[in-house]
C-alpha cells in the first residue's frame, strides 16, 4: 500500500518526503491488457489521482508465463513485496539485523485506502524497508482495523503454495544466522554448498517468514 501512500501525497493528504516511486505509465491499458489473459482488478479498487491510477491485480494460479512484449512495456522495476503482519516491531528488528534500513513509517486509512484494497475502515502502519543497494524494498503493514486474518498454520513447509521466501545475498553467512537467532530466527534446514559459487541457508523468522541467504564464494 506504499504506492498509495505516494497517491495521497501527491493530491495533499500526506505530508510529502521523498519521490522514491515512479508508476507505471498508461495504466487502464494495462489494467485490459492483464485482463485479457485472466488477471482480474480486485473489486473497486482503481484509485484515480492527478498522477497515478493505481489497481492491484490478482492473478490465476497456474497462468503460463507470459510472453515479453517489447513493444507494449509498462513494467519499469519490481517496486516493493508486501508482507503483512502482527507485530511489527519484531519483524522490523530481523530486517534491520540482516542490514537492510527503514525508508519510512507512516499510518494511513480513509476512503482510498478502503477503495483500494477492497476493506471498509482501513487504518493500518505501513514500514517500509530498503536493502543497502537502494533497490530491493520489502513494506510491512501491521493492520489495526480491521483486524489481520491469519489462514492456516504459521509455520507453513516450504513447499506449500504461496510466496514461500525472500532471498538474500549476504556476507559471512556463518557469523548472520546466530546473529538473526537472537531476534527469534531459526534454522529451517542445514546450511549447504552449492557447487563452487554459493553457500545457502534457510531461517524462518517472526511471523513464520521464510528468509534466504545466500553467501557468494570466491
């Protein structure tokens, strides 16, 4: 919801800090052209503001891959992953021990927020966290109203369906994972080799939330 937060303050509703975002040009396009191979706007959920029009897509699970089109580009970067939350704290404190830094902390709520993401009476914490090449950002959201829904068990296997880990390349993977395990991480398997280029483990932190990090060798 970081973008919305670019939206609001964009038409004065939030104080402005920062440009970090730059949407997606021709965005009722593209919102028709998704939705010819079967990804659907979540319902009233497009957002007109003076500079952006924004619309979540929910995608059909098992969709082929699609096609690059070179000619039709609306894609300019991957902006940030969403990850929702109960205590924001915790989950914020192992994102700042693998060394990633907090862009920006903001609450917002009101009929965007509400039209948007599809909920009545939004009002929810938005912390967003910025790896240290200024590109990889990971939002938390800690939702106060209306309360959070938690589906199935916390500590999902790996190979259950959904966006299972957030990978990382790190250094001195030996010395981080006892370091992130005085923030509640735990192991979720050995850390191996893999042939002469990386060293890879599993934790799964706060929240049950799968990280990766992987250790370039060489």
């Amino acid at each position: 919801m970081h973008l919305l937060n670019n939206v609001m303050k964009s038409t004065g509703t939030l104080t402005s800090r920062n440009a970090w975002y730059q949407p997606v040009t021709g965005n009722i396009d593209l919102i028709a052209r998704a939705s010819a191979v079967g990804i659907t706007p979540i319902r009233g959920s497009a957002v007109p503001s003076p500079i952006h029009r924004l619309c979540p897509l929910a995608a059909p699970i098992g969709r082929e891959r699609c096609t690059e089109r070179k000619t039709e580009m609306s894609l300019k970067w991957m902006d940030s992953l969403l990850i929702s939350v109960d205590d924001l704290a915790a989950v914020k404190a192992i994102f700042v021990e693998l060394g990633m830094e907090l862009e920006w902390e903001t609450t917002v709520d009101g009929p965007e927020v509400d039209r948007l993401i599809d909920l009545l009476n939004v009002r929810a914490t938005l912390a967003l966290m910025r790896s240290p090449d200024g590109h990889g950002r990971i939002e938390l959201d800690k939702f106060h109203t209306p309360d959070a829904i938690r589906v199935g068990p916390e500590n999902l296997p790996v190979n259950a369906l959904g966006i299972r880990r957030i990978m990382f390349t790190v250094d001195d993977l030996d010395n981080l994972v006892p370091r992130l395990r005085t923030h509640g991480a735990e192991p979720v398997g050995d850390a191996v080799q893999y042939g002469d280029t990386y060293r890879l483990a599993y934790v799964r932190g706060p929240e049950g939330i799968i990280v990766g990090l992987a250790e370039q060798l060489g």
